[in-house]
C-alpha cells in the first residue's frame, strides 16, 4: 500500500508497497523493448507489472505511455487518472498543498510526479484545458524546482484560457530560465497586458538566448526539422525551436500585431548586428576569478573566431597548457565540446559550430570560461571594444597583461595560494616539492607578452597537442 513519510518539516517521499524494488528488472526490460519500438512486448510487461501489484504507480505510467503511443489516449488518461488518484490517496490529512512538498530529489516521488504528469499532458491533449492547468500548478505548489518542465505547460494553459497575467506570474517565478516558453511567454504575456515597454525587453532578451525561435515565429511555412538525437531536443537548435511554435502558435497567431512585432525586433537586431559584424575585432579582457593580486590579459581577436579556436587563443595568452575539460558560459547556456555519455545535466552546444560575434553582440558583454573542472578555474571575459578591423594587424595579438598563470593541477584558486605560500617560505614543508615541480623557480609577478604574441602567431599553423583526446 502507498503511503508517505515525513522526511523534515515540510518534505514528504512516497513509501511503495512490498516488492515495488523487485519490479525495477521488469520495468527496465520494458523500456529496452519500448526503446526498440516493440510497443508490444512492452506493454505486456508494464501490463503485468500494473496488474501484479495494482498501485505500483511506475509500472502504471509506463503501461500509460505506451498507450499514448499507441493513439490510445482514452486508456493512457484513464491509467494516469487511477495512478493520480492513488498517490493523492495516500497523502495523510496533514499534507498540505502550497506548504508540503513531494520533491524530484527523492527517486520514489518521481513515478507519482510523472503520473501528473502524463496526466496533465493527456488533459491538454484532449482540449480539458482546465484541469489541465489545476495539475500542472500543483506540480509546480508540489515541486517548485520543476525538474519535469511543468512550468511550460501551465504557462501554455493559461494562454489558452485567455489569462496572460497569470501566465506572466508563472514567468517571473523563474526569472533566470532560458527556455523559449518563459522567455518568449513572458515577452507575448506583456505584449497581451498592453506593457509595450516591458514586453519590447523581454522580447529583446528572448531573442538574444534564442533567435531561433523568433525566426520560426515569423516563418510563413514551418517545415520540422531532424533532432540531433532522435526523441530528444536540442537546447537552442532549430528542433527546440519548431517544437515551441508547435505548442504555441495558436497563441501568437490569434494575438493581433504580435507576430508582426516579433518581425521588427529582429530587422531591428539584424541592423544592429550587420553594423558591428562588418570586419569586426573583439578587443576582450580575461581575468581569472578568485586569484589576488589579479592574472588578466587584454587581447584582439576577429569577430568571426569559433569559441573552440578562441578556447585555444585564450589557453595561449594566460598561459595553461590544456587537457583538461571545458566549458563557455554565456546566456545561461553551455558551449565546449558535445559528448551524449556525459551531457545528463544540460545541453552543451559545439562550440566549433558558434561564431564569438553570434553570441556576444554587445561591448561590456561578460561570459565565462571553466577550465579544469577537477580544479575548478573560473575566468571572466569582458567585451571591451567592437572595432573595425585593421588591415595593418595580424589577429590575434594580446596587447597587455599581469602576473603568471598558475601551474597546471595546482588545486583552483585555494591550492594556488598555498602554493605561492609554500613558494615563497623557504621553511614550508612543501617548499622545495614546490619549486622541483617547476622546474627549481616561479615567480608569480612574471609575465612576457612577446612571448605571448609569438605563441599567437603559430596558433592557426596546427592543431593543439590534446585534440583528440579530451
């Protein structure tokens, strides 16, 4: 029997009956042959299972999917239903809604969450719009980090119930995400309100995190395109953006004038972009975080450079020698180098795919770069000038800096410093290791800009020694 626990004073994490942990093997299996396609063996499996042990509420989603899949919604509704009705039954009398929360965190929560879920999406489906919009707003009361995007679909249902300031509270409880239903949901609720000022910068900032999807706003015909993995989207890629349109055309298209907007924001932008794009140099200014006295360098490099060959420029003017993992942050999003085993926790776009100017249109533009994720090295990255580009210099070229980078795996910021303590002390017990690791001296305040610019001068000629394996 369901049940729940009491975990502190406000979170709960559901108790499965007797046996659910013996189904896990089943339910795996199932979802190998659902992978697969077998929609029938599958289902025979999550059948059992359902039947078997009647509230074991994740054989009962999955027998539920499968009859999504299979077009048959009425038995998909009516086992997300049953699965609903049993893991609200199990809340105690003192659960309440708005207070008590059911969190992703804890795995047993989860089968009753997605069985909202599918519930939720089944009751959109079928034109239920209300109900529908009852679920998701207690998902989100239940699990207010949303880790199930529940958060897009209510915004979803109160557009169709014709309330955009509801829709626009749902926006502003997550003011720092960047997918498109918040942002360009918080830019069409605005335009709705009649806030012609407010709604002009969301829309400037949603086009900024995705253009994409502004431009299959304003597409005439929308043809979908193929998803980089099937059955997933890609975080910023024009799947992502054909599947918001999907969802929400009926929206922009009934909302007089708005698409129409949409279309002069982005003639606006493009203007904008042509005029500092036209042979452009980025003069940039990279500093390491956490290190005092401060390492910086500011250099120039062309517009037109991909964030993999700016990766390899920046690794030249501070000084590191590569080979350990990285990642650009700009916009909320992840730039480095795609790998499908490892990108469980977000997106990482290629970075050899995105252009420095498609991504930082503006001066006093900041972005980060992480290197060494073991170390921890965090660098801040300034957009300090967009100049045109002069044909007398040769790009990239650094044209000043201060002090020496910190030896490669010497711990991140904390480890350095005692690093250059031990450095420093001749009576510190790790100070000959110290200086034997670099070769018998260092000496923090050292920094050679022509050396710099002679590295930058090769850097176009080969590729770095650690293509290839990181």
């Amino acid at each position: 029997m369901l049940k729940l626990k009491q975990l502190d004073l406000h979170s709960w994490e559901f108790v499965h009956p007797d046996g659910y942990n013996d189904t896990h093997n089943a339910i795996d299996k199932g979802c190998d042959f659902l992978e697969m396609g077998n929609l029938g063996k599958a289902e025979q499996i999550f059948k059992q299972v359902a039947e078997e042990m009647p509230d074991n509420l994740d054989g009962i989603h999955h027998w539920a999917l499968i009859k999504e899949k299979s077009n048959d919604i009425a038995k998909a509704k009516e086992l997300w239903q049953k699965a609903v009705f049993m893991g609200r039954k199990a809340f105690p009398e003192n659960f309440k809604i708005g207070e008590d929360l059911l969190l992703w965190g804890f795995l047993d929560n989860r089968p009753f969450l997605r069985c909202m879920h599918g519930l939720g999406s089944t009751l959109l489906k079928t034109g239920d719009i209300k109900q529908a919009n009852v679920i998701f707003l207690e998902m989100l009361k239940l699990n207010p980090d949303d880790n199930q995007g529940a958060r897009a679909n209510a915004i979803e249902t109160f557009f169709y119930l014709a309330q955009p300031k509801e829709a626009l509270e749902i926006c502003d409880q997550y003011p720092y995400d960047t997918a498109p239903d918040t942002l360009y949901g918080r830019a069409l609720a605005l335009f709705q309100l009649g806030d012609q000022g407010n709604a002009n910068n969301a829309l400037k900032q949603a086009i900024k995190s995705s253009r994409k999807v502004a431009k299959e706003i304003v597409k005439s015909v929308h043809k979908k395109p193929r998803s980089r993995y099937d059955g997933f989207i890609t975080s910023g890629g024009s799947d992502e953006a054909y599947a918001y349109w999907k969802r929400n055309s009926i929206h922009w298209e009934t909302c007089i004038s708005s698409i129409d907007w949409v279309k002069a924001a982005l003639q606006t932008k493009k203007k904008a972009k042509v005029s500092k794009e036209k042979g452009s140099v980025y003069q940039l200014k990279i500093k390491l975080k956490g290190v005092k006295p401060p390492v910086w360098r500011s250099f120039m490099v062309r517009g037109d450079i991909t964030l993999y060959k700016l990766y390899i420029v920046l690794l030249e003017v501070m000084g590191w020698t590569g080979g350990h993992l990285h990642c650009f942050r700009i916009n909320n999003k992840c730039y480095g180098k795609p790998d499908p085993d490892f990108d469980f926790a977000e997106e990482t776009i290629d970075e050899e795919k995105v252009k420095l100017k498609d991504v930082a249109y503006d001066q006093k533009k900041k972005f980060i770069l992480e290197y060494d994720f073991g170390d921890g090295w965090e660098h801040e990255i300034t957009v300090e000038k967009i100049l045109p580009s002069n044909q007398g210099i040769k790009y990239p070229v650094c044209l000043a800096g201060a002090r020496a980078c910190p030896p490669e795996d010497c711990g991140g910021p904390y480890g350095y410093a005692n690093f250059l303590n031990a450095v420093s002390d001749p009576k510190h017990a790790e100070h000959e290791s110290s200086l034997e690791r670099m070769g018998g001296s260092f000496d923090p305040e050292e920094f050679n800009i022509e050396q710099v610019n002679k590295f930058l001068k090769d850097v176009e000629k080969g590729k770095p020694w650690f293509e290839g394996f990181v």
